[in-house]
C-alpha cells in the first residue's frame, strides 16, 4: 500500500471485501445490472446547485438503500454529511466497506478513464452526502478562473 492510500484508508476507515475479478460472492440481481449495461451519469439524487464549470448534487441514503450502479467519467469530490456504513461494488467486482465519520471527503480523479460502481447504505443511520462534480478541463483555464474572479468582484455587486 503506498502512502497515499495508506493515508487515505485510515481518513476513511475503508476495507476491501471481496478482490477485483472475482464476482462468486455477487448477488446475481447485481451482477444483471452490470450486465444490462444501463448506467446513469447522475452522481446523485438532486441537484443542488450547477454552472456551466461544476454541479453539486445531493445524496441522502436511508438505511438499507442503494443508488443503482453509476458511470463516472467527470473528477468530483465528495463530503460526507453524517456517520455511517457503506458498501461500493465495482464493475471489477470489488467490493469496498467504508465507514465514514462527518466531514470525511475525498477528490476522485476520472481523468481519460472512466468508473463504475455503486453505493449502498448498509449502516442504521440515514446518510448525506454533498458531491462536487467538475465538468471538465475547462474549468482550470486560466482565463475563465480570471473572468469568475472578476465577475464576483465587490465592484460588481
């Protein structure tokens, strides 16, 4: 384990459970949506806020519910709300436990590749997240960082 992730299992409290490449121990109802091939782009359940360089989105997990496998392919971060359990299958077929405490976050670089997975709440609180999802490269041109800095100006309220 390098550093890095060293650093971050002990921020996040994360185990694998089950090793990429092996899919014996998936429910088969998983296992057929993977193999449908019907993944939303949605990193949440609700918008909360979105410009043409980010969109924040909402996820309040119930115990025992699930948000169906999804493909990423933009960077975000995300930041959890509230303590509690939760599961991620990848398309793999690993299989990550985490347990999470408020304010624990994390960024996931999507750069030139893509992910699936999903999030399962297997705790018996109610979970929050908010998640930043960036739409691109261009949100780190140096000119449209300018223009939002001068566009949000005191001069201009």
């Amino acid at each position: 384990m390098t550093n890095k992730e060293n650093q971050k299992a002990k921020i996040l409290k994360y185990v694998a459970i089950n090793d990429a490449g092996n899919f014996n121990t998936w429910n088969p109802a998983h296992l057929r949506e993977l193999k449908n091939n019907e993944f939303s782009p949605d990193l949440g359940q609700r918008i909360l806020f979105e410009n043409e360089y980010l969109r924040i989105w909402e996820v309040v997990l119930l115990p025992k519910e699930r948000l169906p496998f999804r493909k990423m392919e933009l960077d975000y971060c995300w930041v959890a709300g509230s303590e509690g359990m939760v599961i991620s299958r990848y398309s793999d077929g690993k299989i990550v436990l985490m347990h999470l405490e408020k304010g624990d976050s994390e960024f996931l670089d999507h750069e030139k590749k893509h992910a699936i997975y999903d999030l399962e709440n297997v705790g018996q609180d109610t979970l929050f997240f908010q998640m930043t999802q960036y739409k691109g490269e261009q949100l780190f041109v140096k000119e449209k960082i300018q223009e939002g800095i001068k566009r949000n100006t005191a001069r201009d309220l």
